[in-house]
C-alpha cells in the first residue's frame, strides 16, 4: 500500500497525466487512426495494457513517476507501443497467421538442423526429434519477425513525430533503451543470427558499424542495389511507412533482403555445432552455450514498458475476436442459423438479402471507420471558459523574466510549459449527446421502379441499415465513455398508391425482429404499388409524432431524420410538399433523393416540393447515374449524424 503522501502523488501526478493527454487527444488520434481510443494512467501496471474490446490503453503510471519521464518521454513511449496500431486492425488476422505463411522457410531450416543432426547418428535421440526442432526454429523466425516489427515501430515514430530526432530527445530514448538491455555489448552475448536482427536497433541508436563475426563478414559494409546494406533496409522500411504499408509489405522484404543473411548466419551456427547424446548431457554444446537451441528471451526483458510478444499476440487475438463479433450474429441471420420464418421471412429471402450484404461490404467498412471516429470526437470533454481573463496574448514581463526558458523551449518545439501568455482557465465539461436519433426511410415501389432502379435502391438500403446496425453496436460498448446511453433507430416506409410500414422502429432491440426489418426492407422492394404518392406517407409520419416527441426534438433531447428515395415526380406535389413544411416545422430533418431519367415537368415538379422555398435545398437529383444512390444516401446520412454529434 501507498502511504498518505506516495499517494498523494499518484493522484496527483494520475490528474496530470489525463489532463496531459486530452490536449494531446488529436495527434494521438491521428498517429493511430483511432480517435475513439482512450488513454487511462493505472498506479498498479509495470508495463502498458491495451484493451481493444474497451478501446482503452492503461498506462504504467508507476513506471512513469519512477522513471521520473516528462510529458515527451511519455508521448515516445505510447507512440512506440501503439505504432503499428492501425495495422494491427487491418491486419490481425496476417498477424496472427505469420507461422502459416512462413512454414515453408521453418521447415526448411528444421530439414536443415534434422540433417545436422542424422550426420551425428542421433536422429532417434528424444531430445532432438523433429517436433523439437521445429519448435524451436519456429520461435526463432517468428522472434525475428517481432524484433523486425519492433524497428518498424521505431521508424514510423522518428517519421511522423520529428520531435524526437532532436538530440536531447533521442538521448532520452537512447537511455532507455540501454536500461532495457539494448547496448552493443549485449550483441556479443547473442548467438550470430540474433545479433545480426537486433543489430538493426543497434545502429539506429547508436550510429555504429558493428561487424558480425562468421563467414559472412562486416554485412553493413556491403551494398544492396548500390547501397549500404544498412541505410536499404532501413529506407525499405521508411518507404512503407511512409506509404502507409503494413505487414503485407514489410514481410515482403524482409523476405526478400533480411531473411536470407539471417538465414545464413543461422546456417554457418548449425554447421559448428557440437551434439552431445542426451544421457551425457540433456542438449548439445556449442561455442560454450549449454544449449544453442533455447530460446531467445529478448523480448521478456522486465524494465521494458511495452508489451511483449505474447502480450501483443493477446491484443491481436482481441482485435480479432472483436471484429468477428460485430459480424457474428448477421452472418448467423443471413446463413439461415438464426429462424426468421415466425417473422415471415423465408431462406430465399435471406439468401437474396445475403447477395446484396456481400455487394456492400467495401461501403460498409468505410461507415465503419466513420462511426469509430465519430464517437471517438464525442467521448472528448469540451473546455469551458471558467474567468474573463484574455487568451493568447504575450505577458511581456513573463517573457523577459523566462527568455532562458523559451529558447530552450524553442529547441525542443515544444511551448506548452511556459508561462508568457495571458490566458483564460479552461474546466473540462462532458459533451451532452441526443439520447435517441430516429432515422425513417421512404421508399418509391411505385410501378416506375424498373429492375436497375430496384438494384440501386436495394444496396443503398442494405449499406446503410446494416451501417446504422453497427453504429448502434459501437455506441452500446463505448457508453461508458460517453457517459450516457444513445439509441439510433431505423425504420422503413413503402409508398406507392397507399404506404404502409416495412420495418418498425426496434425499441425493444430484439435482434432478431431487428434484422427480420433490414431483411423485409430489401426483399419485398418489388415495383408493386401503383402511383406515387409520397406525400400520405410523410403525413403519416408527421401525424404519429406526439405533443411530448415534438417538444425533445425541438430542445434536442432526440432528433428524427427522414430520406425518401424516389424515381420520379410525386403525384399529388401539393400534399407532398406541404407534408414536408409541416415535418420541417418540427424539426425533422427531411430529405430526397430522385433517381433516374426525369423530364423537365418531373424536375420542375420535384424542386417545388423539396427545393423551393426553403433556406436550403432538401432534394438531391441523382439522375440516370443511379449506381451514385448507395454512395450519395451513406454520405447524407454520415453527414446528418456528424450534425446531430457536434452540435450538441
């Protein structure tokens, strides 16, 4: 336990640390491509934790105060452990699938060491059978693999973070990497082929031309495509990042520039050996090793704050499982595991609906990546001005009195810590969010909608009720940090002659109704009701919007927004249009989208009931380039929702 004053200091320095970080929100959010990720100082970690199924990073608040590392150090330390980050997301799986894709180079050192091993007559020996063998060269390529990641990780921070290029900085990273063991030294106590992956790091810290012993000799002093062997790795690997590669190409070139030297070096060890029978002695010797086949343990090293090799492959387990998770219970639906006929849906229609699920997934994984970032700008607290004192104005006493401080500032880059400007105190608010958004679909199945038009109206529905179905899935499992618990709600409207209700708002959240919904909205969409009269259907709309439902969309409490899909001019322009003025007068949101050729008369028609009129335009013509409805639909709705978000 802490005592009174020790924890006086965590709680204060854990207060610091969080108030540090959330000015540091956006380029943490941009270095990750994560803006939902959250960052929270924990006193009991000795390392840093990451939680993908929470969207967390914990911090090793206690390593930081014993380390006594100012605000950078601590910038370099959570840019170093999250900075292949979002790679691990696309990735994960490659990841996690490394052993698979490099079985062929595992088990062709493993023939090579079991060849070894049969020109010693000790093939039947227990202690090197080839399930033995295979292990260990498996770890071995695989720790090789990590340590090639880890110089990845390096580089991408000195690239997208100059800062730390700076002298003083670097030494600060340098020292820290001599406290976790990285040193020269530590080179020649590793067998050759070690030496040769970790000697990357090496050299980048410490600017020296190390030679490693064997008979491939001084392996920096030789050159690839006219360079130094050293300076093309290291600009192979500054080329990716700087591309916004990640381990597909990364792996590429290792195989292709970096394996075949470690596998070399590895060789010219194997030939050396000297076996020993296992009742004499357990493993074999060589070079004074007890055992040349234990396994490397680098990536174990106490001191070090960043996860290790199994803790990363936990985060991406995580990372993967999660994913999966989101998919799960539609896959079940749509492969007909989940029974859907007691809400009249049949296997055909869940094999239609399947088709046009399959058609969107590109589109559904950018809305994806949208919702992600949108919630994460909403977990953020505002800054509320607390006193009338002027911001950003220079105190000219200060500034004379801390001149020493502000060139030295001005070396570093950094300003944050000095005290020369006048500025108002800020206090943290929480963001207050609409607690429930409606979003209605009003589709045309009039007898105009031809095949094509059905297609395109069928993919923008599946898209976009699929993408609202993930977004409330995100919204459930980061309520807690929005500290408040937010509903998006989808429903369908067919209009033809008459309208009637495809699919209900889900209150309840049954997820089976829920998808029974998404699935009727696209397989019953079939040209099948006669005119177009879109205006009954608004007006209905309209009519089942309450006194009480009125009053929480006009203070913001909830928002209801309306998209209606048509191909052409309404019937009765008249009653559309004033159904319109009458939603927009309590403040729904309303919106068109006209698909399809149109003659002038239509068009004239379709500006008067959406365009004319109003402070701005609420009717889209898409015309005949209809395969824009999937895009230009996901576009407004992302649009309304950043709306609903930031104004609140």
């Amino acid at each position: 336990m802490f005592n009174i004053d020790e924890q006086t200091l965590i709680e204060e320095s854990k207060k610091h640390c969080e108030e540090f970080l959330q000015k540091e929100q956006r380029s943490l959010a941009t270095f990750t491509g994560d803006p939902s990720l959250m960052y929270i100082p924990d006193p009991r970690l000795e390392r840093f934790l990451l939680d993908p199924s929470k969207g967390v990073l914990y911090l090793p608040l206690q390593s930081f105060l014993d380390r006594e590392l100012d605000d950078n150090q601590i910038m370099w330390h959570i840019y170093y452990e999250l900075a292949l980050y979002p790679d691990w997301k696309r990735q994960a799986k490659k990841y996690l699938n490394r052993k698979k894709d490099w079985q062929k180079e595992i088990d062709h050192i493993t023939r090579y060491i079991l060849a070894r091993i049969k020109e010693e007559g000790l093939e039947k020996d227990h202690a090197y059978q080839p399930g033995i063998i295979s292990n260990y060269v498996r770890k071995e390529i695989l720790n090789m693999l990590f340590l090639m990641d880890k110089q990845a990780s390096f580089l991408r921070v000195l690239q997208m973070c100059p800062i730390y290029r700076d002298e003083e900085n670097f030494g600060e990273i340098v020292s820290y990497m001599k406290q976790t063991g990285k040193t020269v030294e530590s080179t020649f106590q590793m067998p050759v082929h070690r030496a040769f992956v970790n000697s990357f790091l090496i050299v980048e810290l410490y600017k020296v031309n190390l030679k490693i012993e064997g008979r491939v000799k001084s392996i920096f002093d030789r050159k690839i495509l006219g360079q130094p062997f050293f300076d093309f790795i290291r600009y192979g690997l500054v080329r990716q990042i700087n591309n916004d590669e990640g381990i597909i190409e990364r792996d590429s070139f290792i195989r292709s520039f970096v394996f075949p030297t470690f596998e070399q070096l590895w060789k010219e060890e194997i030939d050396e050996m000297v076996f020993y029978k296992s009742k004499a002695q357990e493993k074999e010797q060589v070079k004074g090793s007890k055992n040349p086949f234990e396994q490397s343990n680098e990536e174990q090293i106490p001191d070090s704050l960043e996860s290790t090799q199994e803790e990363e492959k936990k985060i991406l387990e995580d990372i993967l499982d999660q994913q999966d998770q989101i998919d799960l219970s539609l896959q079940n639906t749509i492969q007909g595991k989940v029974d859907l006929t007691s809400y009249g849906i049949s296997n055909r229609d869940q094999q239609l609906f399947q088709f046009y699920s399959n058609k969107m997934k590109s589109e559904r994984e950018q809305m994806r990546q949208f919702w992600k970032k949108l919630i994460g700008n909403a977990k953020k607290e505002l800054s509320v001005k607390r006193d009338c004192q002027l911001k950003g104005k220079i105190d000219v006493d200060s500034f004379i009195n801390s001149y020493p401080d502000f060139i030295e500032a001005e070396k570093k880059g950094n300003y944050k810590n000095l005290s020369i400007f006048n500025r108002y105190l800020l206090e943290s608010k929480t963001d207050i969010l609409p607690e429930r958004i409606e979003i209605s679909f009003v589709i045309d199945n009039s007898g105009s909608m031809n095949e094509s038009k059905i297609e395109a109206a069928r993919k923008a529905l599946a898209v976009t009720l699929l993408s609202i179905d993930d977004f409330n899935l995100y919204l459930k499992s980061n309520a807690e940090q929005l500290n408040q618990r937010v509903e998006v709600l989808s429903e369908t409207w067919f209009f033809g002659s008459k309208c009637y209700n495809v699919k209900e708002f889900n209150d309840k959240n049954v997820k089976e109704k829920e998808m029974s919904g998404i699935i009727r909205s696209i397989v019953k969409l079939n040209a099948a009701d006669g005119a177009t009269d879109d205006g009954s259907c608004l007006m209905e709309i309209s009519n089942r919007i309450t006194p009480l439902h009125e009053r929480e969309l006009k203070n913001g409490k909830q928002i209801k927004i309306i998209f209606e899909i048509t191909d052409g001019a309404s019937s009765f322009p008249g009653a559309a249009k004033e159904a319109v003025q009458e939603l927009l007068s309590k403040n729904v949101e309303i919106y068109a989208f006209q698909m399809g050729k149109s003659n002038n008369t239509n068009e004239k028609i379709f500006n008067f009931v959406w365009n004319e009129g109003y402070r701005e335009p609420h009717g889209v013509m898409i015309g005949e380039q209809i395969e824009r409805l999937p895009k230009e639909l996901l576009k407004a709705v992302g649009k309304n929702m950043q709306s609903a978000f930031d104004n609140h």
